[in-house]
C-alpha cells in the first residue's frame, strides 16, 4: 500500500523526489506490530508539563510540525528535529538547550524540578508569532536581518504565553524559557 501511494504521489503532484509516508498514532509509540507495554506511566513522568495543555504540533507553511520537530525558516519552511519553543514540544516535555544555543531538544519535564511562575511571566494573550517578510514567525523565532525567522528572541513577545525571553548580560538575543523551570 506505501509503495502504490508514493507512485500515485508521483505521478499525480509530479514530484519525484517526494514520498508521503502516513502512520496513525493513537499516543502508543513502537513499530507496527509491536506490542505496547501497558500500565500506567512511570511516575517521574507527569501527565502533562504545568500551565496549558500543548500538543506540540506547529504550523510551518503547508505542512504541519509534529512534536519535537520545529519550522526551520532560514531558507524554506520545512520541518527539522529539535525545538524553538516550549510549543515544539508534547504535553509532558519542554525545551532544553546547551547553554545559550538558539535550539534545542524536548525532554521529559518529570525530569526537572518545577517551580511557580514568577509574576508577569504568564502572559494568556501572548502567541509568540511576530511579523516577518515571509510569513509570521513562530514562538521560540524572531524577524531577522535579512527578513527570515532566525531561532531565538529579542523580546518576551518572541515567545509563548508561558515563556520569557533569557538573555545573557549585554545581549541582545536570548532563548525563550519556560516560566515554571
């Protein structure tokens, strides 16, 4: 069945150096076939990161993010491993970087220690998109330069409701954190 798809793909958008791979996800990782491990999960795992619930999927011109993958906007829009943004993440992970690094990766947040936001840092209405020549920027991405998204943030507005922008001293770009870590 993949492989009559990936014709019918090829001979109907003429694009052969494309392939559609489509797999239902129910929440159960593993291979077809496999069988998952049932029972509840381990309990250095939470049921979901604090504040708003997320799913981890982002907008990246006609094709959907999934988790743990961020919209690399630098040349064309396309999908790429790591994360931007608290949002790249599923409900149970946040965003981790090395040190100052724009990008990062999603890991579980049951492995961190939780804390209460600090006042002001929740912000409901605040999306994290901003303006570019190409098309909005996502959260965790600013307008750069040249008028492409470039990972990182140079204000709060750069980030998510539940993020800040971090800066070193002297800076002017940082990395959206989460509030509650």
């Amino acid at each position: 069945m993949r492989s009559w798809m990936t014709l019918r793909l090829v001979l109907v958008l003429g694009l052969p150096a494309c392939s559609l791979h489509l797999e239902l996800s129910c929440g159960v990782h593993g291979h077809a076939g496999e069988v998952a491990a049932s029972g509840p999960a381990p309990a250095t795992e939470p049921a979901s990161c604090p504040g708003r619930a997320r799913t981890g999927i982002t907008e990246c011109f006609a094709n959907p993010c999934g988790p743990g993958l961020y919209c690399d906007e630098t040349t064309l829009r396309e999908c790429r491993p790591g994360c931007t943004s608290d949002t790249n993440c599923g409900p149970r992970d946040i965003c981790v970087r090395e040190g100052t690094a724009a990008l990062g990766r999603c890991e579980s947040c049951g492995g961190h220690e939780l804390h209460a936001a600090a006042p002001g840092c929740v912000e409901p209405s605040r999306t994290g998109a901003t303006p570019c020549f190409f098309g909005d920027c996502g959260a965790g991405q600013f307008c750069g330069g040249d008028q492409r998204c470039v990972p990182g943030c140079v204000s709060d507005e750069n980030c998510s409701a539940e993020e800040h922008c971090a800066r070193e001293r002297g800076s002017a770009t940082g990395v959206c954190r989460s509030c509650y870590f």
